[in-house]
C-alpha cells in the first residue's frame, strides 16, 4: 500500500532532550511537509521541502530542524530550545507544486514533561 | 497571522440536519480552496476543492459555496450522519506563480459532531 508512515504514534520526552520523529513516504512525491497541530489553532507549517536536499522554513520553524537526504524521508527533530514542544506532529507530502492535496500521515503526539 | 478564518469552532447537529461551516480569506492571490476532514487520531484527508471562478461545488452530501466578492466559502453538509463526526479544515492554495513551494494555508479547524 501506497501512503505516508509516521513513527511511534506516541512519543515521550524528559524536558531539555532532543527527540526525532520520523516520516516516510512510498508514493514518490517529491514535495513533504511538518506540520504541528494544536487544539483551536488549525495546521501550522513547521518546515517543507520541495526536493532532495532543500528545505525551507514555514511559520513555525524555530526551535525545530529537519533533513532531506532521501526522497523518501523527512525527519524533524523537535530540539530543546522549542519552548512549547507538547503537541501533535502531521507528517504529508504532495506530488510536486501544481496540487493543491496534500496526503498526510497519522500523526506522532509528542510529550515532553 | 490567521490567513484563512474559520467559524465555527465546534458544531452539534442532529442526524439528517445540515452543517455548515464558514471560512473568510483577506488574499486574492489564491487559486485554490480545499476542505480536509480529520478523524481522531488520524492525519486529514482531502474532501473536496473548489476554484474561486466557481460559485459551487458539490460532490455527493457534501457542497462548497464560493463567494468571491465577500472572499467567502463554506462548506454544507447535507444529511448529516454520525459518521461524518470529524475536524474540517478549510484552506487556501498559494499560487506557485509566487515561487513559493508551500502550497496550503489553513484554517483554524471546526470540531463537527453529529448526534445520532
């Protein structure tokens, strides 16, 4: 089956330890997205990447950071200096810049204590 | 900065009752409207998309109504069912003529339960 894996669903951190979440996508689109969502407040972007290699920030990029060395992959590291890191993680991806649907993962609910 | 405004934020309806829910725009640049549907737990999918050169849109119980002189668009549910108990997401595409690859802005979200 074709779609977007996110791993764990559940994630727990001690306060001050980086975390990475993982997103993998088998559909070959070249485009993939963080996003984070929190109650009220929608889908906000924390990072994109268009191609292998690039990657640029969204609204919500501080205290976050992210690679792209594999079309398939694209891992965001939740670091320490991210002030208010509890929150649910959406991975997606898109099949280049023309589409406006976007395939999103299941999701990683991080918490940090 | 919200680019795209929902309302409202939780919706109760009864079963065969018509939802509706609401989103304003401010930028007249974009070229795409889509609606996502998110059940819990899961990552959204996308429900269905309107051009703002269309004033409707309707794909089975579901309807965008598209106001481009009041940069408004709603989506209706006809007969609602239990089943579509979910968090609609409405959006806006960013035109890729303006070189940005990000595509989508969101809205806000609306909680929709619909009692048996």
């Amino acid at each position: 089956d074709g779609g977007i894996t996110q791993s764990p669903k559940y994630l727990f951190r001690k306060e001050g330890q980086n975390v990475t979440l993982s997103c993998e996508q088998n559909l070959n689109h070249d485009a993939m997205y963080w996003y984070r969502q929190d109650p009220g407040q929608g889908l906000r972007l924390i990072y994109y990447s268009q191609i292998v290699n690039d990657f640029q920030k969204g609204d919500i990029a501080e205290g976050y950071s992210v690679s792209r060395e594999k079309k398939e992959s694209f891992p965001l590291t939740v670091t320490s200096a991210q002030k208010n890191p509890t929150a649910f993680y959406l991975c997606a991806s898109s099949n280049g810049q023309s589409t406006y649907e976007q395939y999103f993962g299941p999701g990683t609910r991080l918490t940090v204590t | 900065q919200q680019q795209v405004k929902q309302s409202p934020q939780s919706l109760i309806v009864q079963k065969g009752g018509i939802s509706i829910i609401n989103c304003a725009y401010e930028n007249t640049a974009f070229d795409y409207f889509p609606w996502y549907q998110q059940f819990p737990g899961k990552g959204p999918a996308l429900l269905i998309a309107i051009r703002p050169d269309v004033s409707e849109k309707k794909e089975g119980r579901f309807t965008i109504s598209f106001n481009k002189s009041a940069k408004q668009f709603s989506l209706h549910i006809m007969d609602s069912q239990p089943g579509d108990s979910a968090t609609y997401f409405c959006a806006a595409r960013i035109p890729v003529s303006s070189g940005s690859a990000r595509q989508l802005t969101f809205g806000s979200g609306t909680q929709l339960t619909v009692l048996p």
